[in-house]
C-alpha cells in the first residue's frame, strides 16, 4: 500500500512526467497500464542499482504512458525491498530492481523466506564486470604484487559485505595461499576511501561503479573476474589468465511478482526489450562499461539468473 | 588571491536571474522537506534530482545545493514550535529549543536558529573556500576507528541530557541502544529480536522511535494537562526577533566550537549534519559557560546544534568536490547530478571545471543568506500557529507524527510502532525519565555498531587501536574526559557536603 508521502512521491512522479512530455490522460483507452507504476530500488539512492532504475523507468513512461515514479527501499542487502514487491498484489503495478547481491542470498545454504520462484524476471537490464582494485599512487602496482605481497602479508580488501559475492571471491583467492582479510563497508564512499586513504590494500567493485576513480588516477585496477580481458583494460590480468575458474558477474535485474497476469507480464518484457535498445540506453551502458550485450529478456534471463545462482553455490 | 577571483566569477554566474530563481526554489523547497517529517533531507534532494535531466549543470548544481543547505534548517521550525523533530539532527535543537518556546519566547527561539544557521554556513563557506586541500588530506586519514570515536562522542553527550539522574540517562540509552540493534545485523545478517515478525526483521526506524518519543508522547502529555481549549499563547503581538548584538557576543564562544566542530565532521564520510548536532550539543554541555542551564531553554543549547548542523555542508562539499567522495546521502545526489552531466568531481575537478566548482562554492554563500532571508519572514508566519487552540494544534501534531511514520517503509505495523513508542515517551516524562537519551541511542546506535564491527573484523578484535591511532586516540580521551568528569563532580560534591 502506499501511505500519504508515498502517494506524494507518485503525484511528484505525475508532474515530473508531465513536465517531460509524458501524458498520463493518454492512458484511459488501455487496459494495462492505467496508473503509475511504482518501480521500488532495492538499494539507496545515487548507487549503481538507483541509477540503473531511474534510466530504465525515464525510458519505459513514454513507452507505457503512465508515470513510474522510483521508490528507494534499501535494507538487508536488497531483501526490504525485494519483500515490499512480494507483499503486494501480483497485478503488475509494482517492479523492482533486484541485484546479483540480493540473488546471491539463494545460494546460500540458510533457507531463505523466499525462493525465485516468487517472482517474474522481466529482463537482465545491465551485467559488468567486477575486480580488484588499489590505490592509484600506492605500492602495489600490479597483480603480481598483490600475489607477492598476500604471500607473506595479511591485505585487506574492503567489500560490500560478508557472505557477498565480494566476501565469496576473496574465499576463493585465499584457496591460492594468499593472506586476505574481507573488511565490510556497506557504505561505497567509505569502501573508496578506505582504499584510497590506505586503510585497505585492496577494493572489490564493479569497473563501471569506480570509472571516476579510475580516470581521476585514484585507484587502478589489478585482476578482473573475467574469462576474457576486458575491453577498458586489456592489459589487466583475469582470473582466466592466472589459471582461476572464477568468474563472478554482477548484474541487475527487473522483476515483477510471480502470478502477474500474462498481459501485463508480456507488455511490461516487449516494452523494456524495446527501450534497452535505444541508442540513450546503450549509451548508458558504455557510460558504466557494462557488457554491451547485457541484455537479456523474459525466458533468457530466468536461465541467465538461475545459472548464476547455481555458480555461486558451487563457490559455498 | 586566484581562488577569490574565481569565486568572484562563481558569485556572477549564481547571480544570473535563471540561477538565482533557481536558487530561490531550492530553498523553499529545502525547508518543505525539512519541516515535514518523514521527508528526509535526502528523500527531497532525490525527488529534484529527476527535475535537473533537463537544466543545464550549474542550475542543476544550484538547485540541489540550495535544498541541501536549507534542508538543514528547516526542520527547526516543528522542532520548536511542535516538538517534532523534521530531521534526526533536529532533536537535540528542540531539548533547548521546545523549552523556550514553552516560556513564552517562540519568535526569540526561531531567531536564534536563523541567526546560528547564518553564522555556521558562511564559517563553513569560508573554510570550504580556503581550506579544502588541507581538509580533503585529513579526510583520507580518517578510518572506522576514527568514525567509531566521533559517533562515540556524540553517544557521550548522554551526560548532559540526562537531567538531574545519570543512572536513568544511561538506563534510557540503553534501552535506545536495545532498540536499535532490532533487525538484521548489518555485518553477519544475523537476526535479533525479531521473534518472527517480517516488519522487525528490517529493524526499527530511528524516525519511529524519534518521532512517536517526542511527537505523539507530548500530545499524550497535553491531553493528560487536559489544555485542549487554550492556545499554547497568544502571538498576535509577536514579531520575529533576532537576538540582540550583546546577546550574541556573549554566546561567540558556543560559535566559534560548533562551527568548527560541524565543519570537520561534515569532513567525515558517513558522520553529516545529525552526528555534528549531537556531538556539538554535548561539547557544550561539557565545556559551555552557561553548562548547568543546558536543557531549559537557553540560547547556546539552540546555537550549538544548529550551527554545527549547517557548517556541516560546507564540510561534506569538501570530500565530494575534492576526491569525488560523496560523504552523505545528499552529497551522494548531487556527485549523480555531476555524473548525469559527464563532469566527474575530483582531484582534476577544480581545474577540468573549476568555473562550476566555485560556482558551487558562490551558491552556498548565497544560499545560506538566502535561506536566512526566507526564514526571517516565515517565522512570523509560522509563530502565529502557535494562536490555535491546543487540541486543534495536536491533531495536527498527531497527523504529522503518522505521515512520518508511513514515509519510510509505508506499512500499517510501523503505526502501530510509532503509538508504541508516543505511549513510551509519554510514560518517560511522567515518571521524570529522560527520553533524550533513548533517541540518541536509537540514531547513533547501528553507526556505532557498524563502525565498531568494521574496526574489529580489520584489527583482528584489538581494540587498543582505538587509543593507539592519534586522532581516534585523541577524540576518545575527550569521550573519557566526558564521560568521567561527571562522575568525578558528583563525587567531589557529595565529599564537600560530608565534609561541609
């Protein structure tokens, strides 16, 4: 339900729209959709989950003629939100943007209160590619002096989380003989700093998340989690090339409820493949040196999802 | 002398009619988010963020700087006149704030505020002007046991809000402290006190505890007076009142700490306007001239916080602006402003678009003045809400309490919550229990916890590096300082009487 702040926000969202162009009163003659779409992000606003959704919801109003006014619901790696989706009525007036780090809890043994089957992936909106990075003027230059360093000295690598997919690659990495310690910053500008201060060795993130890092000289990165060099950064180790089969991509989606009618469901995929090939989308996605082909709608990315999920078991 | 020039071009740029209509709308609506509680500080800048796609940078820029200073100040009005704190960095304006009003001296309070406001944001101005090189360094130094100290700090003001009764004050922080860790442990996802209830697992809203405590507890305390009929007090006569010139040189002092204070928590990423007020507050308690009367509606107990809340913006644009580094959630939205208009702060900022940079710093001057100017004449406005009768202005109280309440997660359990905890505050003012305290600890609370676990998970559980680090060790001896001196009275004092 949405309480009188939430219906402001909706209004708020209505006049947005129409300050854009948009014409609700267009709508009348539809069946689906005939009013806002409430589309909730599952993390704060300003991040990287918060800046996918604002894109996508910009692109999708004029498609489906109704305002999607954004609804920040952060809280326990993406579950608050994710149960605000699930506790509403499966009608396809609610969305949401659902990350790899929310997805990742179903790969953990401790059962959780709810299952994929709960709900609907609309699409694969944006996957990128993840690694290690240092500071930019620090001592350690390359992979091989993280490996040379990690050998003899405790690193420490600053992460969203524990039990992550950040925390899982670390896990890994320790499997090499390597002194790493996982330190969780939930906060992004505190994990930076803690990097850039030198307060940690070494930063898990997404290349795209720390592009102005990266082009401000302030951090640099050492190894991706790739199978293949990344295209930025072809000179950049991957955990193919020092002999790992680690290969973590971070990824966000957009679901609906599980049982949204079939109508709705179909329209809400046809419009999001349509819009996630706008040359404004596109751009967006080199903006955040994403894979280019990271789009996957409906059946592709319930299989895309579910493979990740069994790969992140087999790192448990 | 270039960096004066260059703020000379940022002060012409601000003051572009389209910048400065721009500017002016961002302050109204700065105030609108921060009166309203609920609609936090960071919920409007997100809401105008959508509202800048279309506007070039520097009015985009503008606008959300404009909201972000005023945000700051806002919400001293219902903290004041109603007891609703806008924001959690309004609370500890309203144990002094509240208090005055009571006795008569509204327009006195609001002016106080205003006055304050003005004195810390162009101090901070000023500093981020000349100072943020030095500042940007000292931010990169700063780790969790460094955050941990600060919030620490701001934990320790306890001693000042308990009144008469340390004992009862920190029994109220504890249970505050209790509330807080409802919820999903935010390191190992632990759940704790959750007895199975889904509403719970996400924890309990600090606004719930903050807003339902004070808010609904005093509208419980008025129907108990049974003051339905009368009006708080009659202001037909009142007219906003600045302090006077004596008035204000008798509290520089208060300034002069909380300005720099505010400033260089602002500095901390994570810390922000809320724990600046806190910790400012406490300082005063400790070390302010006029420490004993802190809490019965005297000028430094309003001066304080609020100075130190708004120098904190001048703070937070420091990291943002000079390290990319958004060190609070509306400097988060205005770094995604930068980045929406393909400019990326940082280091190379200043010199790739120093002409926006300093026409940020040009806007803060402005706006800070600005926001002063529209508050002037809005208190006198809004003082004459106090003309209504009691029950009329409670059911409004009431209203706003339950807006708050549904603003964040827009659930039915967290009313239910918010009368919970209104019955709370209710029965702690009649028994003579603080309620300051709980509040405190229901805030600072899980940023205590989570700086602490950081710190350590990285230090392997020593916590000698608390002391052993210069400045996390220097801020603890201060936390010690407070935290014992205290005791240390009590003791000497009941020595005197013995011996007396």
């Amino acid at each position: 339900m949405i309480g009188p702040i939430g219906r402001g926000v909706a209004a708020c969202a209505v006049s947005i729209s129409l300050a854009c162009g948009v014409a609700p009163n267009k709508a009348a003659a539809q069946t689906y959709p005939t009013r806002p779409i409430e589309m909730i992000v599952t993390w704060g606003p300003g991040g990287g989950a918060d800046q996918t959704g604002r894109m996508i919801g910009k692109l999708l109003e004029p498609e489906l003629k109704v305002s999607i006014p954004v609804e920040n619901v952060a809280g326990a790696s993406g579950v608050t939100g994710l149960t605000k989706l699930l506790g509403g009525q499966a009608e396809g007036y609610q969305i949401a943007i659902v990350t790899a780090d929310t997805l990742a809890l179903l790969a953990d043994p401790k059962p959780q209160r709810w299952s994929l089957n709960d709900l609907s992936p609309i699409a694969v909106l944006i996957v990128q590619n993840s690694g290690f990075f240092v500071k930019g003027d620090g001592p350690l230059k390359t992979w091989a002096d993280v490996e040379a360093k990690a050998k003899t000295t405790e690193l420490k690598v600053a992460v969203t989380g524990l039990g992550t997919p950040d925390d899982m690659a670390v896990e890994q990495l320790k499997k090499r003989g390597l002194k790493l310690l996982s330190v969780p910053f939930a906060k992004p500008a505190e994990r930076y700093v803690a990097v850039i201060g030198g307060h940690a060795d070494l930063l898990y993130e997404q290349a795209g998340d720390v592009r102005s890092f990266i082009e401000n000289k302030q951090l640099a990165p050492v190894l991706f989690l790739a199978n293949a060099p990344v295209a930025q950064f072809p000179k950049v180790p991957t955990t193919k090339s020092i002999g790992m089969n680690l290969v973590l991509d971070q990824f966000r989606t957009i679901m609906a409820k599980a049982g949204t009618p079939p109508g709705p469901y179909k329209l809400l995929t046809e419009k999001v493949a349509q819009t996630t090939r706008s040359p404004e989308y596109v751009k967006f996605l080199q903006d955040q040196w994403a894979d280019p082909k990271s789009v996957l709608v409906g059946d592709a990315a319930v299989r895309y999802i579910r493979e990740q999920i069994e790969a992140l078991k087999k790192l448990k | 002398m270039e960096p004066l020039i260059h703020l000379a071009h940022g002060f012409g740029s601000v003051f572009q009619p389209v910048n400065l209509v721009v500017l002016v709308v961002g302050l109204v609506l700065g105030l609108i988010v921060a009166v309203l509680p609920g609609l936090t500080l960071v919920m409007g800048v997100v809401l105008a963020l959508p509202f800048t796609y279309g506007m070039g940078i520097v009015p985009a820029l503008i606008l959300l700087t404009a909201m972000y200073v005023s945000g700051t100040y806002g919400g001293a009005f219902t903290s004041i006149l109603f007891r609703i704190p806008g924001e959690p960095m309004d609370v500890p304006l309203l144990w002094d704030g509240y208090a005055m009003a009571r006795a008569g001296e509204p327009a006195l309070a609001l002016g106080w505020t205003l006055f304050s406001a003005l004195a810390g944001g162009l101090v901070a101005a000023i500093a981020m002007v000349l100072l943020s090189g030095p500042v940007a360094d000292l931010a990169l130094r700063l780790s969790t046991p460094e955050y941990f100290a600060v919030i620490l700090l701001g934990l320790a003001s306890v001693v000042t809000l308990g009144g008469s009764s340390l004992p009862k004050a920190l029994i109220s922080l504890a249970l505050g402290l209790v509330i807080a860790t409802v919820g999903t442990d935010s390191t190992y996802g632990a759940m704790r006190f959750t007895f199975d209830i889904p509403l719970l697992e996400d924890g309990i809203e600090y606004i719930l505890v903050m807003v339902g405590a004070y808010g609904l507890g005093e509208v419980l305390s008025r129907v108990e007076q049974r003051t339905g009929g009368d009006s708080v007090q009659k202001t037909s006569t009142i007219s906003t009142k600045l302090p006077s010139l004596r008035a204000i040189t008798a509290v520089k002092g208060t300034f002069a700490r909380s300005s720099i204070l505010g400033f260089l928590i602002g500095v901390i990423p994570g810390a922000g306007a809320t724990i600046a007020s806190f910790v400012s507050y406490g300082i005063e308690g400790q070390y302010g001239r006029r420490r004993q009367e802190l809490g019965q509606g005297i000028a430094e107990g309003i001066v304080a916080p609020q100075t130190a809340a708004t120098s904190s913006v001048g703070g937070a644009m420091v990291p943002l602006l000079t390290l990319g580094i958004p060190g609070s959630g509306a400097t988060a939205i205005i770094m995604a402003a930068f980045l929406l208009h393909g400019i990326q702060p940082g280091p190379h900022v200043f010199f790739k678009s120093g002409d926006i940079v300093y026409t940020i710093f040009a806007s803060v001057f402005v706006a800070v003045i600005g926001m002063c100017i529209l508050g002037y004449f809005a208190i006198k406005l809004l003082v004459k809400v106090l003309d209504f009768p009691e029950a009329i202005t409670s059911a409004f109280v009431v209203m706003f309490c339950f807006m708050g309440a549904m603003a964040s997660r827009s659930t039915v359990g967290d009313l239910w919550l918010i009368v919970a905890f209104g019955i709370v505050g209710f029965l702690f003012e009649r028994y003579r229990f603080p309620i300051a305290p709980m509040v405190l600890g229901a805030i600072l609370g899980p940023l205590a916890e989570t700086s602490f676990m950081t710190t350590m998970i990285s230090f392997h559980n020593d916590w000698t590096v608390f002391f052993t680090r210069p400045i996390s060790g220097s801020i603890m001896a201060v936390c010690l300082a407070a935290l014992l001196y205290p005791a240390y009275r009590e003791w000497r004092d009941r020595r005197l009487v013995r011996v007396g």
